[in-house]
C-alpha cells in the first residue's frame, strides 16, 4: 500500500479500509511510509520525491516476496499511485504482478512528472479506479489515463469510475475493497494461468 501526499501507512481514507479490510480477504498487507514534506508544501514541491520513494518500493516487494507473500501486488492512492507508476515503469522486473491505481492524478509535481508517460510503460495490469466526484484532475484525465493503459497493452487492464465517490471515497469504503479485491482475484487468475502457459 502506498498512501498519498502528506498521509501515513495507516491513513484513515483509502489507506486503511484497503490495508485492514483485504487481510479478511485472504490478502496479507504491507503498508509503505513514503517520502513526505512539511504541510506547507504545494503538489509541486513533491516531484523530486517522485523517483526516491523507489527503493521503499521496491525494499517492500523484496520483504513481502523473501516471506512468501506471492504473488506480489501494490496499491496507491493518489500521489503514491503516481510513485508506484513511476517504480513499474522503471522497473519491469520489479516482481510485481498488478497495480491498483486510486485517484491516479496524471501531473502530480507538476506538468514535467510524465505520469501519464509513465503509465504507458508499465507491462503489468493496472486497476484505474477514480470517484465520479474525484479531483478535477483525476477526471478531466481519465480518457487520457485509459488512452495510456491501451498503449502500454498490459491484458487485464482496466478503469472504473464510481459515481458518487469523491478522492478520499468517503462513504465508499465498502465499495473501494470490493472493486480492488474482485479485480485482484481475477489479475491473479489470469497470472497463474499465464504462468501454467509457459511451462513446457
């Protein structure tokens, strides 16, 4: 689990229902602190964080994998949605098998962040889910997010908007877990399947 900008591993909205509630799915998780600035800071300020929360990432997928928790998956909200676009994109071979988008924003830190660059990198499927009521941002760009989940190719990939749901999913808790452990369970199907393909 990766929180958003100026939040913690155990963040209240998003973070925690997912991080407390997919355990009694049959999930383990493993919620990630990220890099953070003071609360003064503007959106802007955070593109050099961008690229450092990184090795957290990737520190994170190597515990959880050394612990047997495969197959390994990682989830985002808002500006650590965009770092874990950034990590994928980066990192192909990060042994990684789906990624949850939530409240992906397509310039966080600005416009030069490439975000959306970034996203038609990643080869492994990737969840899009933004509330209809999200930052304007979030879905003025869902077309453009969705146009770079096509280019990037990854089978499986999809986008759900949920009407009525704001950027925090207030009131949607229910409704975020469901989405994130039934597109998950189906992401892991398709990963075993893929993997029985290959043997000989």
């Amino acid at each position: 689990m990766l929180h958003g900008m100026g939040a913690h591993p155990d963040w209240p909205e998003v973070v925690h229902p997912l991080r407390a509630r997919l355990p009694e799915r049959g999930w383990a998780t493993l919620s990630v602190q990220l890099p953070v600035l003071p609360n003064e800071a503007r959106p802007e300020d955070y593109a050099p964080l961008l690229d450092a929360a990184a090795p957290r990432i990737a520190a994170a997928v190597r515990w959880l994998r050394g612990r047997g928790h495969t197959p390994v998956a990682l989830a985002g909200h808002s500006l650590g949605a965009a770092m874990g676009v950034r990590f994928l994109a980066r990192r192909p071979d990060a042994g990684v098998f789906a990624f949850v988008a939530v409240g992906l924003p397509s310039r966080p830190g600005g416009a030069k962040a490439g975000t959306l660059e970034a996203l038609r990198k990643v080869r492994v499927p990737v969840l899009d889910l933004y509330g209809g009521l999200d930052l304007p941002g979030v879905v003025a760009d869902a077309r453009r997010r969705l146009a770079a989940l096509a280019a990037a190719g990854a089978e499986g990939s999809r986008q759900v908007r949920i009407e009525g749901a704001d950027h925090f999913f207030d009131g949607f808790e229910d409704e975020l877990v469901a989405q994130v452990d039934g597109w998950l369970r189906r992401a892991r199907g398709a990963a075993g399947e893929k993997g029985k393909e290959r043997k000989p």
